[in-house]
C-alpha cells in the first residue's frame, strides 16, 4: 500500500536531501500519485502547523532560572573544575585570571579534538554494525575475552558479563579510536549492540555524553582508561550498563 | 560572572524559548513545564565544562527532554495518568478542508486537542521537526534515536495527526 519511496518523499518535503538525490525525489514525485498525496498532506499539514502556539518562556521564569544560576554560580566559585587536575593547570598562571584563561584555551583546544574523536567513536561503532568488523574475539566467557586482550591490545578493558542484568557479552576486537589503539568489548542487549571503547588515558577532557547519527556516547575515566559505551540502546538503558562497568571495574 | 557563565548566558540562554515550548508540548500544556525547564536549564549550567562544541540547542533539548521523562516516571509512581477527553470534536468527519477550518478556529485548540492524542514518540518528533524546524540529525540527538526512527517517527505521526485532525481512521 505505501510506497517504497514514501520516506525519501517526505526528506525531500522536509529539505533533508541533497542537489542529486532531490532531482531524483522530483522526478518519482512527478509519477508516483501516492507520493503526491504525502505532499499535499506535508504541505497542510505546515500549514495548519504554523497556527499552533509557539510557547515563550515567561518572563517569571526566566528570572526564577536567573536566580538559580546566579546561586549555582556562587559555590561553583568555591570549588576546583572536577576535571581540572592539578598537573594540567601547571603553567597556566596562577590566580583566578589565570584559571579562567586556562579554561577557555582548554575550550578551544580540546574542541576540534573531541569532535573528530566522537565522530570517530559513531564510525566505528557503525562499521562495527555493517558486520565488518565486529569481533575477532568471539565468548562470553570475560576468562576468555580477557586474556585475549592482553594479547592484543595495549589496555585491559573491563570484560564482566552482565548477562544477569540483560547485557550478554559477545566478545571483543582490537580497533582504532582518534589514532590509538583501542580495546573493545562488545555486549548485546535485545536487538542492539553496545561498543565498550577503552584507551589509555592521555589526560585528554571528554565529554561526559555525546550523540551522533543517532548514537548515543557515555564517556568516563576510571583508573587509567579513557571508556566510551555507544549504543543506539535506550539512554536510561546505556546509563544503566555503564553503572554496571563502572562498578566491575571498581571490584577489579 | 565567570567564563562559565558568560558562556552559558551566550550560548544556552538564546534558546530557552526553544526549552520552554518543547516542555510544553511534551507536557500537553502542563504547569509542570515550569519546573522541568528551571530544572533542565540548571543540570545544563552544571555540565557546561563537559559540553563541547555541539550544537548546543539539540543538547539543551535533549535535557529538557530527559527531565520530563524522569518527571514522568516521578509521577506514575503516586498518580494514574488521565485519560485524554476527546468530546466535543468540532471538525466534522467529511470535512474536506480540516486544516483551514483549524486555522480558523485561531486558537488552535482543535491542533493542541490533536496533538495531545499522539502518543509521546510521534508529538515530540513533530514538535521538533515543525515548530523548532530541526534537522533530523538533531531531532535523532534530541530523542536518542538513530536517524531512520526519526523519519519513520515523523511519518507515522505525522499520519497520525491528519487522521486526527480529519476524524478519518487511523491506519493510514
């Protein structure tokens, strides 16, 4: 009943393609009278859609929320950056000024790295789910996992099987994050595929979530590992996963 | 004020009316919307240093978003989530034009009636798409969900809503 192009369709209605892809959406639309229909509908829609209220944020609120920042910010001031280690300061000046500066040139430093890193991070989580490359280690059985890694890969990542709490481990494979070697640790839980990413700590900020293509990304320190748990799983989901590793990892 | 603050007042608080409307919407009008965007604007504040470089709109939506959801789960656990009322349906259900007769209306009551049928999943990925007019990709940041979920989303709901507005059946 529904077109197989339906989806381009509305991308197409929705601005969503580029030059080429649109003239071939045209050129379907020209003969497809389903496809017609979809833009007639998308065209009403927006239109009936513009009448809906768009609802500002009250002037009340605005200076509640004020308010709370402003106190937000008075203990905020009493207290060191909870990434800030004291060896990544040294040099950076001393004094309030100097930690600001610092602050902000760590912003623009560390920006275009963490980019290029999560994007890294989605590509090889993708790749992964293409069935590439998804493990060269193939058990859940983490005496197995755990030793292989040793082998291969320059840190031990944490390789509990949580299959208890519905995260089954399936293996692990050796892989690139942003230029160094990273270990993996693949889980499965229901349809989805969670990548356990662990590199060595480089004293690197992260992020502490990051999503892209649809992917969400969960990062974390503990002992001397940079991790990253993407999945396209339920964020509430992932979140719950990673408490799990953080709390192996603590047991280790 | 500090860098933080500077920042934060520069980039997160041009789209406080973006929070406000979507806690809206998510909330069908609710007073709560309140409380979840003071909320969600203060838990932004606070993990301000570990944002970088995003587009900072779809992350703050996506906190308003997480705020409501746990707001939700607060409430399911003391009250039974009420029924949607759905009397007095004006839009006859042969009437050829709904969407003008919506727009007449003004108010836009028969749309927020409409709108607050469809279930959360398909409303939010409307929400995003028409009134914050967003990318898919960022739609997909917002919600959690890899691009083809948003795009079956939008369609299934945006099917939804015609048959809604129209009073004609569902499966279409």
């Amino acid at each position: 009943m529904t077109c197989d192009e339906s989806l381009k369709t509305q991308a197409y209605l929705d601005g969503e393609l580029d030059a080429a892809d649109a003239l071939n959406a045209e050129a379907h639309l020209e003969s497809c009278a389903e496809c017609q229909r979809l833009a007639a509908d998308h065209a009403g829609l927006k239109a009936v859609m513009a009448a809906a209220p768009y609802h500002r944020a009250p002037m009340a609120l605005r200076t509640k929320i004020t308010a709370a920042l402003d106190a937000e910010e008075k203990t905020d001031a009493n207290v060191i950056p909870l990434r800030a280690k004291p060896g990544f300061w040294l040099g950076a000046g001393s004094g309030a000024g100097g930690m600001a500066i610092a602050a902000v040139l760590a912003f623009l430093v560390f920006m275009p790295a963490n980019n290029a890193m999560v994007a890294d991070l989605a590509d090889a989580h993708v790749r992964s789910l293409m069935g590439e490359h998804l493990i060269d280690v193939a058990s859940s059985d983490h005496h197995t996992v755990k030793p292989w890694f040793a082998g291969h890969s320059d840190v031990s990542p944490p390789t509990e099987d949580f299959k208890a709490d519905g995260f089954t481990l399936v293996g692990g494979r050796a892989d690139y994050v942003h230029g160094s070697r990273a270990a993996v640790v693949v889980y499965r839980h229901g349809a989805h595929v969670i990548n356990l990413f662990a590199w060595a700590d480089r004293n690197a900020r992260l992020p502490d979530t990051s999503s892209q293509d649809g992917y969400r990304m969960v990062f974390w320190k503990q002992k001397d590992l940079d991790l990253a748990a993407v999945s396209d799983v339920d964020p509430a989901e992932l979140d719950r996963f990673v408490e799990l590793v953080k709390k192996s990892q603590s047991r280790e | 004020m500090s860098e933080k603050r500077r920042r934060f007042e520069a980039l997160a608080m041009p789209h406080l009316d973006a929070a406000y409307n979507l806690a809206r919407w998510l909330t069908r009008g609710g007073a709560e919307a309140d409380d979840i965007v003071q909320e969600a604007m203060l838990r932004a504040f606070r993990s301000f240093d570990g944002f970088r470089g995003e587009a900072v709109r779809p992350w703050l939506l996506a906190i308003v978003r997480n705020c409501h959801r746990s707001a939700l789960e607060q409430k399911k656990r003391h009250v039974a989530a009420p029924l949607d009322d759905r009397d007095d349906t004006e839009i006859a259900a042969d009437d050829p034009t709904p969407e003008a007769s919506a727009i007449r209306h003004g108010d836009g009551r028969e749309l927020n009636k409409a709108l607050s049928t469809l279930p959360e999943e398909f409303r939010e990925v409307i929400i995003l798409r028409e009134l914050e007019e967003m990318s898919y990709r960022d739609i997909a940041a917002v919600t959690g969900t890899p691009i083809g979920t948003v795009m079956s989303r939008l369609a299934r709901g945006r099917a939804l809503l015609k048959a809604e507005l129209t009073g004609g059946s569902h499966d279409v």
